[in-house]
C-alpha cells in the first residue's frame, strides 16, 4: 500500500475514532477546569501579586488569564468539530442504510445464530398454501398491532420470510446530535474572537494598553462597524452618548465603532422595602443617520434592546460624576477650624499646601450600602446611607484610600461616623470610629480632640481634676505636684494616644509595676477626658455633661477614637456635606451572527438525545417454512436491555398462542 | 383463532384512559383556568404558556402514573386549605394552630425533613429484615414526604407574595429552595423507578443522598436562616427561570439517583448484600435509565440557561464558572453514555464513574457557589 496513503487512512481512522472524540471531550473538560479555577480577565497586575513576576510570565504564554479564548483551547474545539464530521462522515451513510433497511436477506442459518429467537411448529395440515397464506396474514397483523413495518421476502428454498423493524429512526438520533455538535461548535467559532486573532498575527490588529481618550486610540486597535461579532462594554454617564463601545483584550481593549449613537437620558435603581435593589433601568435614545429622529427606549436586566443587529444590554452602574461638597478637619490641629472642599467624582483636587500638600483622587460614590451590620452576620442587611471612596497622594505618589460613610452606623447599639483607610488594594479596611455626640454630629468629638490637643487648656484641666478630687488635702505642694503630673500624662497622650502612654510606661516603670501604671494613667485621662469636654461643650454654649452610663461611653468612644487618629493615615477628615448624584450606565453590546445557528443546533441535540435514547430499534424476523411446517421467530436490537429482554419474551409468547 | 388476535392489541393511551383520568385532567384544566382568571395581570405570555403547559403536562404524566395524578390532587387540595387559613397576613403562619405545627410552609418543610428521615430508617430496616411490609411503609413515608415538600413550596410561594407583592416569586430562586426541589424531584424519580421495576431494596440508598439535603438544609435553616425569603435581584426576574431550574434539577436529581443505585451495584458486585439487593442487571438497566433522563434534562436545561443568559448577560455563553461547570457535567455524562452505548460497556467501571459523576454534579451544583465567583452566585453559605 502507498505508504502516504496509509497514514492519510491512519490519520484518518484516528479522528473519526470514537476514542479519539471521547479523549477530546475529556481534554476540554479538565482545559475548562483551568478557567473556573483561575479567576479570568482580571487586571494583569492581580496575577503578578499573585504569582510573582516568573510565573505570571509563564502562565501569561499559556495564555491561562484568558483561557477559553487562548490559541491551544480554540485548537482543541476546531479538532473537536474536525473529529466529529469525520464521525459524522464515517458513520452517517451506515445510519441511514440502517434506518432504511429491513434487513431482508437474512439467511436462515444466520436466525438460528440469534441469541433471541424461537420455533413454533405448526398443525401438520397447514402446509396447504391457503393455510400459509393465511398464517402470514395473521402475522403481518400481529406485526402491525406492535408498530413494526414489514416486508416479505420469498426465499430460494419456498420459505417466505418476513423481514419487520421498529424504532429504526433511533438512528437519526446519532446524525443529529452530531450534526447539532458541529452547528453549535461552528455557531460559537462564529462569535468568538477568531477573526481578531487571526488579524493580530497577521499583524493587521493589536490591542492598545494604554489608558488614553478614546478618540486618540489608533486605527490599528479599532473594529469597524462591518466586524461581524463582538461584545463590548460602554459607559455613559447621565445627559450623554457614545458610538463606541470597548472590547477587553488580555491587559488592553480595542475600540469597537457602532453604526450609531446611544445617549443616556436617565437611570434608574429601584429598591424594594428591605433596601435591596429591585431594577436597574435605562432610558436610551439612540441617534442614527438612517432614521428620522431619535428612537427611545427602556432597557433594563432582562430587557435588552436589538438594534440593528447589535443587542444593548443594561449591564451594570456606576457613578457618573457625583459633585461633593465636604468640610475638612485638621485631626491635629489645636482649633476646630475647617475648610471647604468641592469635587467631583473621578476629579482631583489638593489638600493644604506646600510639600505636605496631598492631592485627593475622588474614586467612587455610592449612594445606598446594604450592609449587614450585625455583630454574628445573622441579621438583616439594611442600608446605611452613602459613602464616597478618596484617595490622598502624597508628593512621593504614595497614596492611601478611604472610604468614608456620610451618615452614622449604628454598631452595638451605639452611633459613630465611620471611615476606613488602606495602603494597598490587597489589605483590609480598617476604620476609624468617631462617637455622635449629643446632636448626632461629628462636631463634639471635634471639640474635644481640640482641648486634648491644646497644651494651653491642660493646666486648667488639671486643676479642676484637682479641685475635684483632692479635696481633702490643701496642701499646695502636693496640689501642684498632681497637677503636673496631670499635665505631663496629658501631654503625652496629645503625642500619639493610648499608644504612647504604653511606650512611656514600657520605657520608664519597672516591669512590676507596669500595669498599676497603666490602669492609674487610664482613670486620670478618662477623668480629664471628662473635664475636657465639658470644657469644649462650655465653649460652644452647649449643656455640659453629666455623670452617666450614657457619658461614660461616650469619652470612652471618644478617647479610643482619639488613640486611633494617629493611625489614620493623614490629618485630614473629610465630612461629606452635600452630594449632587450623577449615576451613570454600564451597557454590554453585542453583536452575534452565531446565535441562531447554535439555538439551530440545541434544537437538533435535544431532538437528537431524545431519539437516540427514547427510540428503541429492534428487528423481528418470521420465517415461515411450509416445508417442515415451521416458523422461526428471532428477534434483534442494536442495543440489548432489559426492556429488550421483556418484549422478547412477551412477544415469543404471544406468538406461540397465535401459531398455536 | 381471531379470538387470538385480541390478545396482543395493545392500547393507546387514550383507549385506556377511564372516568377517573378525564375528572383528574378536567381539575388540572379547571385549576390553571382558574389561576389564569385571577392572576392573569401579572404573568406575561410565556408564563401563560407555561401555566397551561404544566397542565397538559400534569395531566399526561398523571395519565400514565396514577399516583402522580393523586399526589398533584392532595397538594393542590391542602395547599389551598394551608392558603385560606392564612386570610392573607403572613403572621398567622406562627398563630394559626394548623398552620403553625403543620402546613405552614415552614412546618411543611420541617415535616417533609422528619418524613424523609424515617423513609431512610424504615428502608434500610426493611432491607436487613427483608420486610415486604415495612418496605411498603417506608414507600408510603417517601410519598408522604414528597407531598409535604411540595405543600411546603406552594405556600412558600404565596407567602412571598404576602411580604410585599413585588417580592412574590416562584420558589426556585436561592440555595434553600432548590435544595427543597432537590430532594423532591430525586425521591419522585426514585419512586418512579421503585414502581416500574420493584426495586424498594435501593430505597435505602437513594434515601441517603436526599438526607444529606435534608441536612444541609437543616444546618442552612438554623445556622444561617437560610429559610427567610429574600426578593430577587434584577437578573432572577425573568419567566426563564420557572424552566431553567426544575429542568436543571431533574437533572441533578437524575445523576444522584445513578450514582446511588451504583454504589449498590458496587457492593452487590463485590457480595455485600448481594441477596437482598436486585439483580446486577436490573440496576445496571436503572442506573443508565437514570443517567438517560438525567442527561436529556441537563442538556435541555443548559439550553434554556444559555437563552436566558443571551438575555439577561448579554451572550448564550460567557465561560461562567457555573457554565464551564455545567458543560463539564455534560461532557462526563456525554463520554459515559458513548461508552456504554457504543462501546457497549457495562460493570463496575461504569459504575464507579457515575460515583465519580456524582461528586463532579456536586461540584458543579454547590462547589462552584462555594468557593468560586462568578455571574451565577446566587446561593451563598
């Protein structure tokens, strides 16, 4: 044989194998185990945190980040449509012979090699051909009360077989659930990124990575409208349009033209009675040359909208540009002076001056938090009002994010302005407190940190402590000496907190005697807190506090707050004043020639499944034998089960009534 | 000799069809004619269509499987006697002594866990006693924890409605309630199956894996108070997922029964009660039957995930994880059915892969809600 023939038919046989087609199938089940494991698409610089710079290369190759669009995984579903045309090529002609077949010249020799068959002899009189005539009539009838088709077949000997099948469409079953896989493989090609992939490497196309306007992105890394599929993501913020959407490539994006204009008149969020979203709608006009005016429509999840062939999805939100109004605190300085300070939503803006000037990166507003606040995660989730996510860079590019909540959080029961900072993405939040005081204001603990923070107030502190609590003693000595005292732990903790208290005890008290110190200098700072704060609240002519529970908490939360000022990050609070929201719509568009044909061929599969496994075929074969007054029933499936075995038997016996 | 010829005529369905079956298709019609009448304003065309649908559909399952026929009458007839008593506030669920200890949905629920749990004890002591009685006991245990699940779900769903109108919804929509469906469809298949070829020695097993959904919707119940019902995001807010999910399930409950039944195979196989089980045959013959089912239903059901998704995310296919998942489902059982079809492979090793199926299905169905994030995390713990 022509060796190269040979390994055409070698080939050949190898793909049309069922052996090979099921390894494919095992292959693309474990390459699309990598995909679910791997978190795909994230930004590039996740993955180097995550696998270091040798790996994240490596894996990068692979391509793993993107895996179901990669090279290696689309060349495994195109030998997935080869294998299974050349399944369909190799077994189909075979299927339909089969379907039409009656199998009619089985030979007598090869029924008595049935596993399943029987002989039934016939009254010895029957040999007359009216007789036989009329035994064939009856079982033509039996084998058309069971819904076989039959045909006769006279054999060379004067034997007469009947040749009948039923359930032979099974066999179309096979054709169509493979003929369906086809579609369906072909049908996704079709809306997948081949002919992207096969213009980068023609170097036709290339992806831009750069973070710049739109309109300067390159011809290179822009679709026309004649692309004949894509999926791309457009952001529009309320009162304006686009008529491009971007397509995410790896670590870039390319820019997909649309044959119109979309505009965003409004959007809107519905939230039921528990605070949770309800529906996220868009009312969207699109502008295009070919129409007379605008058309309007409504689109929400679930109700997307398809305009010339492109389907525009309400995909997901985000703020559009919320203008703030905040009022900002020096944490550390000696007065309650506060500055104005307006922004906008992905604007900056410069905080102080000088080298100690930050620039503040105003990132995310979000006007509803659903949060579960309570303490074991049991109970129900409610909304906590706005915050707005910041940046403050300093002049070195380092940057800290906060998160401040506009309104208080109720926690335990108790009420505070909450703010979280982080120095990376990866770290958790962690929050600084600060107590409500009595007219659910931030300007109380403000106050107060200002007493604490102003040396001048620390020996009027000192002395009412002393007024109150030395009562007994009058000698001045002893008087100034505690006063001291009073002003040294006061002046320490203006330094850093509970913090430094410990520093200092750690440095100059032995060991011993450490935590007697500590819990002394405790009591002393919550009793100065106390004076302290009647001191702020007597300076802004408001009701002094008096001894309780209540209050106790309060300089408590006050004081811990103070501590963990220091820990904040920078000087700065920013109290959101006022907010003007500007939200704006995330909407998918996609553009896919592919759908019908792969709903053509989900169609085809299930009717396909159905055939194949609820159409039984089986054959019967009646040979009748006038000769020695007999007939041989036998009786076959392509597929042998109890199902099988129970209608042989049922049907040997009915028979064997019949003939009797 | 043409009295003969009467013997084997068989009937059509409709030739064998009596009073009874037409009074119970008449109800069936009457009930959805009924719904539609009342509650036409809020459903669009397909659930319509699909209102109707489920009746044809009812009535030509109970048409074939009489006890069917009766269960869908018993829990239409309670639940609406669960719903009059309730007047329309959802307090009396806890007030209302009926109500309270047995069909509110809660009670329902709970009574359907407690019923399950005993089927599986009664089976399994039917087994080693080789009781046919107790076996019949352990039967009539399943159904009645079948009716009371399904009770529990109707009036779950009209309770959703009397939160507030806008959270009404069919319970199929989180963890809790598909475990709920879970359970029924597996037992429902498991009876089928139990019936058309006595087979009430695997009540034991199959049990089993009903009650690790039992448990975990214990656990999911009190520990996480899983059983409030919550409203839906805006992507749950279609009529795809009325056919989705049961769809889905079918399949799922599918797969488990195979992989129950083949781990009784697994143990006859290697003599363990041997004598007190089926025959190997007619559990290889119940475990591809299952798969069978299961497959068509799975594959049906990814379909009409992938139409629900080229509307609700903008494409029929994302490479979700819980769609990667679900082709990986397809593709095992898609090569265990070659195998077993073509090849002609029988035994252990088919087996043993529809155990191994049985922790992939889980994965596909828990673990990917678990520990991996995506479009479809719509349960988690």
């Amino acid at each position: 044989m022509n060796p190269k023939l040979s390994l055409t038919k070698n080939l050949f046989d190898l793909l049309s194998s069922m052996r090979f087609a099921v390894s494919l199938l095992s292959v693309l089940g474990v390459a699309s185990i990598i995909g679910t494991v791997l978190k795909q698409n994230e930004p590039y610089e996740n993955y180097i945190i995550k696998f270091g710079q040798f790996w994240f290369g490596l894996f990068e190759h692979l391509g793993l980040y993107d895996v179901y669009h990669s090279g290696w995984f689309l060349v495994i579903l195109l030998f997935l449509v080869v294998s299974t045309s050349l399944c369909i090529y190799r077994n189909g002609p075979h299927m339909i012979k089969e379907w039409r077949t009656f199998k009619e010249h089985a030979t007598e020799k090869s029924l008595n090699a049935f596993s399943h068959q029987a002989t039934y002899q016939l009254n010895s009189d029957t040999s007359a051909t009216s007789d036989i005539d009329s035994v064939k009539q009856q079982l033509s009838q039996f084998l058309q009360a069971k819904g076989f088709k039959y045909k006769f077949k006279l054999q060379a000997d004067g034997s007469e077989l009947i040749a009948a099948k039923a359930g032979t469409h099974q066999r179309w079953g096979y054709i169509f659930t493979h003929v369906a896989m086809v579609i369906i493989l072909l049908g996704g090609l079709l809306d997948g990124n081949l002919p992207f992939k096969i213009q980068e490497i023609l170097g036709h196309k290339r992806i831009e990575t750069l973070d710049i306007p739109e309109s300067q992105v390159p011809e290179v890394s822009r679709l026309d409208t004649n692309n004949p599929s894509f999926r791309g993501n457009m952001t529009l913020p309320e009162g304006s349009s686009g008529s491009v959407a971007f397509v995410r490539v790896r670590d870039g994006y390319l820019v997909q033209e649309l044959p119109f204009r979309v505009a965003l008149k409004d959007f809107r969020i519905e939230h039921y009675a528990t605070g949770q979203p309800k529906s996220f709608e868009s009312d969207l006009v699109i502008i295009d040359p070919d129409l007379k005016q605008p058309v309007t429509k409504t689109i929400s999840v679930n109700h997307p909208w398809t305009y010339k062939g492109i389907a525009i999805y309400q995909s997901d939100f985000q703020d559009g540009g919320t203008k703030l109004n905040f009022k900002v605190w020096d944490l550390f300085a000696h007065n309650t002076q506060t500055q104005p300070l307006a922004g906008a939503i992905f604007d900056k803006g410069i905080l102080g001056n000088g080298d100690d000037a930050l620039k503040v990166e105003y990132n995310d507003f979000r006007k509803f938090n659903i949060i579960n606040m309570s303490p074991d995660g049991k109970g129900k989730p409610h909304n906590v009002g706005p915050n707005v996510t910041y940046k403050l860079r300093d002049n070195k590019g380092q940057a800290i994010e906060y998160v401040t909540y506009m309104q208080p959080m109720q926690i335990d029961g108790r009420h505070y302005f909450i703010s979280g900072m982080r120095e990376t993405v990866s770290d958790d939040f962690r929050y600084l407190r600060i107590p409500v005081d009595n007219d659910f204001g931030v300007d109380g603990f403000m106050n107060f940190r200002a007493v604490m923070l102003d040396a001048s107030k620390y020996p009027e502190i000192a002395r009412r402590i002393a007024t109150n609590s030395l009562e007994g003693k009058k000698e001045p000595a002893v008087k100034k000496q505690f006063e001291n005292s009073v002003v040294q732990l006061l002046t320490v903790f203006a330094q850093g907190g509970y913090n430094q208290i410990a520093q200092v005890i750690e440095k100059s008290v032995p060991e011993k005697e450490r935590e007697g110190a500590a819990s002394t200098y405790i009591k002393m700072i919550r009793v100065a807190a106390y004076e302290a704060y009647n001191m702020s609240l007597a300076a802004n002519k408001k009701p002094l506090l008096v001894s309780s529970e209540e209050n106790e908490a309060l300089l408590r939360d006050s004081l811990n707050s103070f501590s963990d000022m220091f820990f904040y990050g920078s000087p700065y609070y920013l109290q959101l004043e006022q907010f003007e929201h500007k939200e704006a719509s995330g909407l998918q568009l996609t553009k896919s020639p592919g759908q019908k044909w792969v709903y053509l061929g989900s169609v085809l599969l299930v009717l396909g499944i159905f055939s194949m496994m609820y159409i039984r075929e089986r054959r019967i074969w009646l040979l009748l034998k006038p000769a020695s007054s007999q007939v041989l029933f036998a009786m076959a499936s392509n597929r042998k089960n109890l199902d099988f075995e129970q209608e042989f038997n049922l049907y040997r016996e009915q028979l064997k009534s019949l003939l009797a | 000799m043409n009295s003969h010829s009467l013997d084997y005529q068989q009937k059509t369905l409709l030739q064998r069809l009596n009073w009874q079956d037409w009074l119970y298709a008449l109800i069936v019609v009457a009930g959805s004619v009924f719904a539609y009448v009342k509650y036409a304003q809020y459903m669009d065309i397909y659930e319509v269509g699909f209102l109707f649908g489920a009746a044809a559909l009812f009535s030509y399952i109970g048409w074939q499987w009489k006890r069917l026929a009766k269960l869908v009458l018993m829990v239409g007839v309670i639940s609406l006697f669960s719903v009059s008593l309730y007047h329309g506030e959802q307090a009396r669920a806890t007030q209302v002594f009926l109500l309270k200890y047995l069909i509110s949905s809660q009670s329902a629920i709970m009574w359907m866990n407690v019923f399950f749990v005993l089927a599986m004890a009664t089976y399994w002591f039917a087994l080693f006693k080789r009781s046919v009685f107790t076996g019949k006991v352990a039967t009539a245990l399943t159904w009645s924890a079948v009716l009371f699940g399904f009770v529990g779900l109707m009036v779950r769903w009209y309770e959703s409605y009397l939160i507030a109108p806008d959270v009404g919804h069919i319970p199929v929509s989180n963890l809790y309630e598909v475990f709920i469906l879970f359970c029924l469809i597996t037992a429902l298949l498991y009876l089928h199956y139990e019936q058309k070829l006595n087979t009430k020695q695997l009540g034991g097993f199959v049990l089993l894996v009903i009650n690790a959904a039992v448990g975990f919707i214990l656990w999911y119940t009190f520990d996480r108070q899983a059983h409030n019902i919550q409203p839906l995001v805006p992507a749950l807010q279609s009529y795809w997922m009325k056919i989705h999910v049961p769809a889905n399930f079918i399949g799922y409950g599918s797969f488990s029964l195979a992989a129950m039944v083949a781990s009784a195979y697994l143990l006859a196989s290697k003599g363990f009660l041997a004598s007190r089980l089926p025959s190997l045959e007619v559990m290889d013959d119940l475990m591809y039957k299952s798969i069978a089912v299961g497959f068509a239903f799975f594959t049906i059901a990814t379909i009409l995930g992938a139409m629900w998704a080229a509307e609700a995310w903008g494409g029929y296919w994302s490479w979700d994880p819980k769609e990667t998942w679900a082709l990986i489902v397809w593709l095992n059982y898609a090569a265990w059915l070659h195998l077993r079809m073509v090849k002609g492979l029988r035994g252990a090793v088919l087996a043993w892969w529809a155990l191994v199926g049985l922790i992939v299905t889980t994965f596909a169905f828990l673990g990917v809600n678990m520990f991996l994030s995506g479009l479809h995390s719509y349960g988690t713990l």
